[in-house]
C-alpha cells in the first residue's frame, strides 16, 4: 500500500546495528533522526555510515537529521544520585552549589535567577514536580515544593508559560552544527528557538560549516517555547519546516492547550509551504510493550487528519524493546487513517492566486489529476519545490518526483504524499519523460493503460524551471 505520511525514526542503543537500521528502512523509516542530546561525535559519524549502507542495501535513499540539544536547562548532580522533594518543604536552586542533596540543587543553567521572580512556577522534571518561587537571593532561587517526587541527576527544570532567556544556539550546538555537516546530514532541527533570528543565525552557521561539503542542509524549527506561539508565522518564513515538539511545549504551556496548538501548527504550515513533523510520545508504550495502547494509534491518526507530513518516534525506536514493530505498527496506522481523508482541493483553491509559473503548474497538475482519476503525478524537477507545492494539497493521487540530486531526492523524504526516485540527468525532454514513466511503471507504482499526469521544465535542469504540464497514457506514443 501506499503511505503517504512519512515516519521519522530516532536512532540510539537498540537500533545502531546495520541490521537493526536495514530492518526499520525495509519497515517504513524515511528519515532517520540523530539526537545530539546523547552521544559523541564519532557515535553520530558511526551511525550515519550505517544509515547510508543499510539505505543502499533497501533501495532507497533515507534522509538524515540532526536534532541539536539547544539550551536544555537542568538541575546539577546530587550527592546520592537523587532526593524525594515533599510537598509543603522549601527547597533552593543554588547556581553556585556543586553537589546537590536533600536542601538544594545546582544549575547547569546559571543566569536561571536573572530570568525568575517571586511567584513564577517551576516545572522540573516533564512537570512532574512542581515548585512555587517565593524569593530569589543572589544566586539562589528558594521555593516552596507544590508537588514532590524524585527528583534525579539532570532532570529539566521550565518556567510555567515559559519566558526564560537562554539563547536558543548553545556553544555545543554550534560545534554540533560543525559535525552534523560533515556528515552530510539533510536536516538540522534547532531545538528551543523563540523567533525567526534564532532560525535565520541556524541557517547561516549551517550554511558556512556546509559549504566545503557541497551541503544547504533544510532547517527545522522546533515549537517547544510558549514565546514561539506568538511568533510562529516569523519562525515559519525563516525555516523549511516545523517539529510540533510536544513535550517542552506542553510543560510550558500545559497539557491541555497542545492538541488545539498542534493543529494549528500544521495549518499553518501547510498554507506557508513548509513541512511539518509531528513528535513526542507517539506510541511510548511501545518502549516496553509489543503493541500500542488504543489512544496512541488515535493520536497517530489524528496528527495524520490534521496534515501532518511525518510523524516521529523517540525512545520507541532509540531505546525500546520494539524498534522495527513499532515502526511497522504506526505505518499500518498512517495507511488506515489516510483512507478516510477527504480531499478539499477545490475549496483549497478558491480565493488563492499564484504568481510563479512553477507554482502554477504545480497546482495545475494537482487539479488536472485529480479530476481526471490520473494513477499518479509524475514531477522532473530539480530543487524539489513542484512536489513540495503539491504535497501541500491532499488528492489521494500518489506524486512521484524524479530528480538527478541526490540532496533534493533525500529532502523529499519528508513531503507528505510525495515519493521520490533518482531520475539520471539527461537534457533532452522526451527521452527524460520516457526514462520518467518507465522508472514509475518498473516499481509497480502504474501500469499499461494508466493516465498519468507530468510535469517538467523547459530547458531542463534548471531549479525552479518547471513550466509545462503533460497528460500521458502509459503505453501509448507522445
């Protein structure tokens, strides 16, 4: 069957093996997430040459991303490894202590007293404790415990409805950056960014720490900053796409306002042409368990309702007993969900204008397949921007783009709808529309007989180009 949404598997302990990686390829991972927030660089190096051997063993190719740490701000170590915070106790955050233990804990984060005033809430821990700011002394923040726990080496410490200062492109990022780059990674997801600086500063560092190697890696902002709510179109235009990173969100935010942000998020998106991720616990008890629980296939289904391009595992794939299941399990999911889709193209279409020619005969393409029955639409292009444009739009009609770049076919892991195929580069417009159909009909993806829809651009190999539109039936002559 054909799936549209596209899956976003991390990788760590269970599933860096070539074997493991060939197995999730060949089970639906289309990109594959490295998270700088664990391990070193020769760790990321080792994993993206597994990547790329087990992609060319399957076929295909499979995009990479690199997902920096970003300001994660926590708690130090304690003495005893942890401490059980009762509610109604005072307990100090010190900046200056070096070894926690059942009083205080230190700061990775110093300048967190400079950012906090009497009567802000503190959330450690994903918000599984809570802790009230009665004063703050120098560099000690002393609070009141609202809801104790355990709290542990390291754990995350966020202002309720966010507000903290720290600069979304760490020290580690940027020599994360430098690594990711000579990977050759795909993508790059910033973690933390508040507005469009933070993403156009990513962009540029990127740029310079890819340009000996040829790369213009796509950017993706991470929403998990309340103070990137309201300044979501900004980040939107400086970015490729969007993660709706749901954890430090909904920390921040609260648990509640995050179903109706996410749909939002990708609203927006999809009317911005970008590309929008879905991440953070999508099927999590699966780390543990052989299938998912009932809510986690209808969250799934629900972020492929919404219009979400990918959706994305963590520790199911990174650190569960399952890595290869689950990801068969949430294609399954994909599929069902996508049949009851219904396509609003026309009513997508109304009220819009389009400048570029490209772009025109992106959406022309679209409506002509759509209202035909074509199999499929079959994209020539260079940049990947065609198939970006039509993946925008929900048809049901599979969009096979074809390009001579390596870097564009790997970029297009990521379209929703869109399934990309290495097209040889050759000038002569027929002979590629031919080389086109037959690479199409020899994957099994249309047949004698079938009406397909083409589109390409005059002279060719141009990015940007395309300007002519083409119905075809399979078998017949030009």
């Amino acid at each position: 069957m054909h799936r549209a949404t596209k899956i976003v598997a991390t990788i760590g302990p269970a599933s860096s093996t070539p074997e493991i990686l060939l197995q999730m390829i060949q089970a639906g991972a289309d990109v594959v997430r490295l998270n700088f927030s664990h391990g070193t660089a020769d760790d990321h190096r080792q994993r993206a040459e597994f990547v790329r051997e087990a992609a060319r063993q399957a076929g295909r190719e499979v995009a990479i991303m690199a997902d920096l740490q970003g300001p994660k701000i926590r708690v130090g170590k304690f003495e005893n490894g942890k401490v059980a915070l009762v509610a109604g106790e005072p307990f100090i955050l010190d900046a200056d202590c070096e070894l926690g233990n059942q009083e205080r804990a230190g700061l990775d984060y110093k300048d967190l007293p400079r950012d906090l005033k009497p009567g802000d809430v503190l959330l450690l821990n994903d918000g599984l404790i809570v802790l009230n700011v009665v004063r703050v002394l120098g560099n000690e923040i002393h609070t009141t415990v609202k809801i104790g726990g355990d709290l542990s080496n390291n754990k995350g410490i966020n202002r309720q409805g966010g507000g903290l200062t720290a600069p979304a492109l760490t020290a580690k990022d940027m020599e994360d950056i430098r690594t990711a780059m000579s990977l050759g990674v795909d993508f790059v997801a910033v973690s933390f960014p508040k507005n469009a600086t933070d993403m156009e500063m990513a962009r540029q560092l990127a740029n310079i720490a890819g340009a000996p190697y040829g790369i213009k890696p796509k950017m993706i902002a991470k929403i998990e900053r309340a103070e990137a709510i309201p300044a979501l179109q900004g980040i939107l235009d400086a970015s490729d796409g969007i993660m709706v990173a749901r954890g430090d969100l909904a920390v921040e935010v609260g648990n509640a306002a995050v179903p109706a942000l996410q749909k939002r998020m990708i609203r927006m998106a999809r009317e911005s042409n970008k590309f929008v991720i879905t991440a953070t616990q999508m099927m999590e008890s699966m780390v543990n368990a052989p299938v998912p629980t009932r809510a986690e296939v209808s969250d799934v289904a629900n972020a492929v309702l919404d219009g979400t391009d990918a959706v994305m595992l963590s520790a199911e794939s990174a650190a569960g007993k399952y890595p290869v299941q689950t990801i068969e399990t949430m294609a399954a999911i994909c599929i069902e969900a996508e049949k009851s889709e219904q396509s609003e193209l026309d009513k997508d279409f109304l009220n819009r204008t389009f400048t570029r020619i490209d772009q025109s005969i992106a959406m022309g393409a679209l409506f002509t397949a759509y209202h035909l029955g074509a199999k499929a639409i079959v994209a020539l292009t260079e940049s990947g921007s065609t198939a970006l444009w039509m993946s925008r739009h929900w048809t049901h009609v599979p969009i096979f783009a074809l390009t001579p770049r390596v870097g564009s076919e790997r970029a297009m892991a990521l379209y929703r709808n869109v399934t990309s195929l290495h097209l040889d580069t050759n000038t002569d417009r027929d002979t590629a529309l031919q080389q086109a159909l037959e690479t199409v009909v020899s994957k099994g993806y249309a047949s004698r007989g079938d009406m397909v829809v083409l589109t390409v651009g005059e002279p060719m190999g141009q990015a940007g180009g395309t300007n002519t539109l083409k119905i075809v039936r399979v078998g017949e002559p030009y």
